[in-house]
C-alpha cells in the first residue's frame, strides 16, 4: 500500500510512529479496533481522531511527554468494590 493509498489511522499512527499495539494503548482501544481501522472495515471514531490530533500538538510542542505518554502501559482498571458482609457472618 503506497502512502497515498493508506487509511488515516496508518497515517496517523505512522506519524507517531508506533507500533498497532502501541497506538491502541495510546488511544486505549484494541489492536483489533486499530486494524479495522486501517483495513476500513470500520472508520475511526472522531472522538480517537481528537485525540491523535491532541497527542500531535503535544508531540510538536513536548516530545519527552509524548513518549512518556506513548510507552507508559496503560493503567489497570480500578477493582470493583467488594460489598460488605452482613455484620452476622
């Protein structure tokens, strides 16, 4: 696929330079949801276009906070709340 032939999401993500699980962990999205992006079974949401428009401006501006944003894994979901046992148990 020619540079001219890509889907937005490869040029998106070639700019950043990352990897599919690297700009899926980034957005915090699958790495399917990357390749469907890419292969245009599906469009990317423009709420994740936001973003990479976002984290671009903060790549121009801070590039130590882009990698810090980039190769830092994404936080693990807060456990649920254990519900309190009945005072009689």
């Amino acid at each position: 696929m020619t540079s001219s032939n890509r889907s937005p999401c490869r040029t998106i993500r070639d700019h950043f330079n990352l990897s599919v699980k690297g700009f899926a962990l980034t957005l915090a999205v699958s790495e399917h949801a990357v390749l469907k992006w890419e292969n245009g079974t599906r469009p990317m949401p423009p709420i994740a276009v936001r973003l990479a428009d976002v984290l671009a401006r903060v790549k121009a501006q801070s590039p130590a906070l882009f990698d810090a944003l980039t190769t830092a894994p994404a936080p693990a979901p807060a456990p649920a709340p254990k519900e309190a046992l009945p005072s009689w148990l």
